[in-house]
C-alpha cells in the first residue's frame, strides 16, 4: 500500500517543491545581503573610501587585530602636488577607470586580483617599490603609461604595449591606481611591502634601512 | 526525402533547422577559441610574437568570449534542438527565431572585427558604447550588450510561449525559469561605474551566477533530454534528479557567489558565507556523475547514439572534476588569498568550461548530426568510428595537459609570488621567471597543440560521421514503465 508513501523523499513533487523553496530561499538572503554590501562598497564609506582620498598618503600597513594588512590614511599628500575638491577627484578618478576600460588593462592584469594574468596585479601597484621612490613615482608612472614599451618595468621580454594613452589619461590612471589603493580588500594582497613613504624629515634620524635602495627596484 | 546518411534539412522539424544553424556558428567560434588559445599560449613563451599587431589582451580576449558567445549558441541551439519535441507543437515564433539568428551572427561579426581591427579606444564612455567594455568575459560593447538582450528575450519569448501552447514538462518548467534568470542576471553586468568594488560586485552576479548557477541547471536539462533520447530513461526518473540537482545547484550555488567576495572591498563576512557554501558546490556535480553513471550502467551502455552519450558521461566527470574538484581547490578564502588571480584560476577555468559546458554542446552536435542524416545508426560498430573516438581523446588529453601545465605554474606561483614575494612587481616576475613556471607553460602549450588537434579532427567528424552509414539508428529502447 504504502511504497509510494514510504518513498516521499525519492517523489517528484517533494523534490520539485524542495527546489522551489532552497532556491526563492537562498535568493532572499542574497538581496538581503546585497542591501547591505553594496552600502558598505559605496565610495565614501570605510572600506571603500572617497575618491578624494587621493589628496592623502595612503600606506598599507600590518594591522594586529584583524591579522593581516589594511590600507591607512595618512596625512595630506596631494596627488601631481594639487588638492582637488571631491568632485574634482571624482571626475579624475572616474577618467582614469574609463582608461583601465578603454585600454582593456583586465586581459593582460589583475585588478583587485580579477582579469588576466599576463602582467603583475595592479590593486596596490601605486605602492609598489619598484617606482623607486615617492618623490618620483607619480612622474615615473604617467611615463610608463605613456610609453611603457621600452622600460625597465618589462621583464622576461614581455612588454606592455604602446596604447596610446594621452598624458591626461596617464594622470587620471595613476588617480586611478592610487584612489584603488585605498580600498579594505581583506588583507590582499598578503605580505605585500609598501614603498617607503616615511617623509624624509631630518628630525626622524634613524632612517630605515631600506632608505638607500629606495632609487632602485629593491631586488629580493 | 532523402537517402539514410544524407544531410537534409528535411530530416529536421522546424526548431531543429534552427538548431543546426546555431550548431554551426558554434563549432566555426569554437574554432576562433582554439585558434586565439593558442595564439596567447605562445606569447607566453614568445612575447615578442605578433607583439604590437595581436597583442595578448587582444588574444586572450578574443579566446574567452569566442568561447562565452560559442557555448550560448549551442545552449540556444540546443534548445531549439529539444524544443518541439518536448512541448509536441511546432516553435511558435520560428520566423522571428531565424532573423533573430542572423542578426545575432552579424553582430558578433562586427564585435570580433571591431576587437581585431580597433582594439583600444580613448578613455571615455563611447569606447565602452562602441569598441570594448574591458571587463572579463563580458568585453562586449554595450550597444552588443543590449542586442544580446534583446536576442535571448525572443528566444525565452519561443521557448515559453512554444511550451504554453504544448506540453509544460518538468525539464520546460526548469528551462524556463531558468532563462529568465539567466537573462535578468545579464542586465547587473550593463552599467558603468568609477568604484571598482561596486562594478565587480556586480560583475560577479554576471560571470558566477551564470556559470556557477544558471548554465549549470541549464546543462542540467539538456543532460535529462539526452539520457532520454540516447537511452531511453524513463522522464520521471531524470525529472527528479533534475528537481534535486536544482535544489543542490542552486542552494549551494547563489550564496556561493560570496567566494568572490573575499578580497574586492566587499565586507568580511563573506568569508564565512562564501567559503561555506562553495564548499557545497561540488555535492550537485556529484548527484549528476551518479546520475548520468548510473542510468548508463543500468542500461548497459545502450544507446541509440554511441558518440553523444560518450560526451555526455564526459561532462559528468568533467563537470565533477573541472568545476567540482578544482573549484573546491581553491575556494576558501585561507588558500584562496594566495591563489586568487594566479594560474590555479586559469587551470580551473579550461577545465570547468570544457568538463561542464563544450561536451554538452558537443553531445547535442551529435544527436543533431544523427537525425540530420536521417536518422542514421550510431551504435556500435559505426563506420568510421575511430574519429569521434580520436577526438574525444586527443580533446582531453590535451586539455588534462594544458590544466596541469597551468596547475603546476599556479602552485609555484602562489608560492612564490604570493606566500613569500609579497605580490608585488618584483614577486610577479620572480614567480613567473621560475623554471617550474616556464615548464608548466610549456607543458600548456603542447595540451594547446594536442586540443587543438582534437578540434580539427572533431570538425571533419561532425561534417562526415555516418555518411557512409546505411543502417537506420537503433530504437529507443524505453524502460518498462513499472520497473
């Protein structure tokens, strides 16, 4: 009598309500998720801060509680040396993001560890030491971008193309590049060392010892 | 009507002289994937190869979305292919269907030769309009982005409409809630922002919610309408593993999107979230190899149509493997923060998309070759058979190859780079200078060349198998419906 009864778990129909239910079920949590991330991935927030943030230091530093490294915030440090107002870096920001785009950076690197993986990841390459030193780097950067065929940078005969970027879109690449820097990604990159930012203040004697290296890419 | 072993479209019902059209793309884009593979597989161990003419962005490009454009039309071929005789009434919109597909063709024409013959554009928001969006998978223009919008809305428009007006099957009642899905989750990837975080936030509902939910339940069922048509499983079977292979594939599936979520700026939770549930992802993909096994050993590898059914077992293990087993490779977030945007992704990618969605599409090549002939036998002892069976092989001896080439270039990279360099220019090249590197691109290289291979030998099969066939396909044969 009761085979089918017995079966109720191997029947179409629970297994078809079953579907219905985890499915409208596990979709409801991630609105319900989605609410809250996208308000907390919104720029201006803590994770992902406002795009004047570029008018700042930005460091990327060890932090003991949560375990792994966190960008900070330091003190004023305008990027090409001109405060902009939020509005202003916003529209540079945004320039530079349409270059990424334009160019198709994400097919040969990664950003924020997303794209391809033909060319280094670019989620912190604004603090990378191999642009020698802060003082330089802006510059050292925009000429990259412009003309990056011939340059050092390139290694193991891979070089990145000539894309024609223009020198503004240069400079809203490296808004681009540094505004990014900014972003809480969790602690990733992991174990990444920062360029030396320290500024060169004669008060602080003991500099690190990294200082003299600082004009080179620092071999390990 | 023409002679068993001889293509006619006359063989075909009206969805099906559809289907075959769609087929046909496929397998020309399915080449233009192979061809940019390899073309980006050599500059790895030759940059300076076509350097500055086809860069690799331009390559790799070009590589994945041959692929993405490839796989939807065999999914809409496919679909087409299954769709009359699933609902038991001619497609209700066939005419719109066909100039529909036309214009679908000459879109990606244009797109492909914009991406070859542009490339880049000025940073501004007319390139992303007209030349290349820049954003993985999804490079599309937006005014392709909107044709394709349009595109897969007719086609839900036939396929809902076509099953209202028939039979509502189980297998329909998926396949259309799963196209609205599929389609609504395209319109998160069309918007353009400055916030990285937010634009990848919403890239992942495209790029995972497809291919980690929505392609799934869809491969799903056109795996149930193969088993029936190749073996014969009774529909009431294959319905409720496909109910349970939903319920699986989506619960672990949609919050399983939070693997993604670990290192974009996208809050900590997701680290528990995610982890969690992509860590059930592989269950469903295992409920599949059994089911797909199981049915196949119970009907003792009988089928009406010996090459498809190869494919079809091939996509439950390479399914399994490919997106089960690789992707739990690397999904939590305490190994995934030292293999995130490395070659392991890379190694994961070739094979989830080729074990889980290039053996289905070529599992249905089959079945429409086969009624395309006229229903010719395809059984065992076909003549000519060592063809289909060579290119099944060599497709997966190569793609084993280039995975672990790419596997083993992954582990020393997120070692290398990763563990101990730190991730930064300097850790990059070390990783990628490293000899375990350059052999595992070596090793890629040669899988490249043996794929592809595989592919030239499977296309003069699906142009040639059983035209000099005279026995007519084995029937059907149906399980009794009390066993």
């Amino acid at each position: 009598m009761s085979q089918t009864q017995a079966l109720w778990w191997a029947s179409e129909s629970f297994w078809r309500k079953t579907a219905i239910w985890v499915t409208a079920g596990s979709f409801v949590v991630l609105i319900f998720l989605t609410f809250d991330t996208v308000k907390q991935i919104t720029a201006g927030g803590k994770r992902v801060p406002a795009y004047s943030v570029i008018n700042n230091r930005i460091d990327y530093v060890f932090d003991e509680k949560r375990n792994f490294q966190v960008p900070v915030i330091g003190p004023e440090e305008p990027l090409f040396g001109k405060k902009l107002t939020e509005e202003e870096a916003a529209a540079l920001v945004s320039h530079g993001k349409l270059t990424t785009q334009a160019k198709n950076c994400m097919n040969c690197h990664t950003l924020l560890g997303n794209g391809s993986y033909y060319a280094p990841d670019l989620t912190k390459s604004w603090l990378d030491q191999s642009w020698g030193s802060k003082e330089v780097r802006e510059q050292q950067m925009v000429e990259f971008l412009m003309n990056p065929q011939d340059r050092l940078h390139n290694a193991l005969g891979r070089k990145m193309p000539n894309l024609g970027i223009t020198e503004a879109e240069a400079r809203a690449t490296v808004a681009f590049l540094k505004w990014m820097s900014s972003i809480d990604t969790n602690g990733f990159p992991y174990n990444f060392k920062p360029i030396d930012q320290a500024d060169a203040a004669p008060a602080v004697e003991a500099a690190p010892a990294s200082d003299p290296a600082a004009a080179a890419p620092v071999q390990q | 009507m023409a002679a068993l072993g001889t293509l006619s479209t006359a063989n075909l019902n009206g969805g099906q002289k559809l289907a075959v059209k769609y087929f046909t793309v496929a397998v020309a884009l399915f080449g233009a994937q192979v061809l940019f593979g390899l073309l980006a597989g050599i500059q790895y161990l030759n940059p300076d190869f076509l350097f500055g003419i086809l860069d690799f962005s331009v390559n790799r490009m070009l590589h994945i979305n041959a692929m993405v454009v490839w796989l939807l039309f065999g999914f809409i071929g496919s679909v087409y292919w299954m769709l009359e005789d699933e609902a038991g009434v001619p497609v209700v919109g066939l005419g719109l269907g066909n100039l529909i597909f036309w214009i679908f063709t000459l879109a990606v024409v244009v797109v492909v030769l914009v991406y070859l013959l542009v490339q880049v554009g000025p940073g501004e928001l007319k390139s992303i309009w007209l030349i290349n969006e820049g954003r993985e998978y999804i490079e599309a223009p937006r005014w392709a982005d909107i044709g394709i919008v349009v595109c897969v809305l007719v086609f839900f428009y036939n396929v809902a409409s076509t099953f209202m007006k028939g039979k509502f099957s189980g297998i329909a009642g998926v396949l259309v809630m799963d196209l609205v899905a599929l389609a609504g989750i395209y319109l998160a990837g069309m918007y353009y922002t400055p916030n990285i975080s937010m634009d990848q936030h919403w890239w992942w509902w495209v790029i995972h919610l497809w291919v980690e939910a929505t392609w799934e339940v869809l491969v799903g069922c056109l795996m149930a309408y193969g088993l029936i048509k190749t073996m014969g499983v009774r529909r009431k079977i294959v319905e409720t593993w496909l109910y349970i292979e939903v319920a699986l594939m989506f619960g672990s599936g949609i919050l399983g999107l939070g693997h993604h979520y670990f290192w974009i700026g996208t809050p900590e939770y997701w680290f528990t979230i995610g982890g969690f549930f992509s860590a059930l992802e592989p269950i469903p993909l295992v409920a599949m190899v059994v089911h797909a096994v199981f049915d196949a050993g119970h009907h003792k590898l009988k089928s009406t149509n010996n090459p498809a059914l190869a494919w079809i077992i091939a996509q439950a293990f390479g399914n399994f493997f490919g997106a089960g087993v690789w992707g739990f490779m690397h999904t939590l977030p305490q190994i995934n923060l030292y293999t995130h945007g490395t070659q392991w992704t890379a190694s994961h990618g070739h094979l989830a998309f080729f074990g889980a969605y290039a053996t289905m599409v070529i599992a249905f090549f089959y079945m429409a070759l086969q009624k395309w002939r006229g229903g010719v036998y395809m059984s065992g002892n076909l003549v000519g058979a060592w063809k289909w069976k060579w290119a099944i092989f060599l497709l997966h001896a190569g793609m084993i190859a280039m995975v672990m080439g790419l596997l083993v270039a992954g582990y020393e990279q997120s070692q290398i780079e990763r563990a101990i360099g730190g991730s930064d220019w300097v850790a990059y090249f070390a990783g990628q200078s490293h000899r375990w590197f350059m052999q595992g691109m070596f090793w890629r290289m040669v899988g490249g060349w043996t794929f592809a291979a595989g592919f030239v030998l499977l296309a003069w099969d699906l142009m040639t198998i059983g035209k000099r066939e005279t026995r007519p396909a084995l029937a059907v044969q149906a399980e009794a419906a009390a066993a």
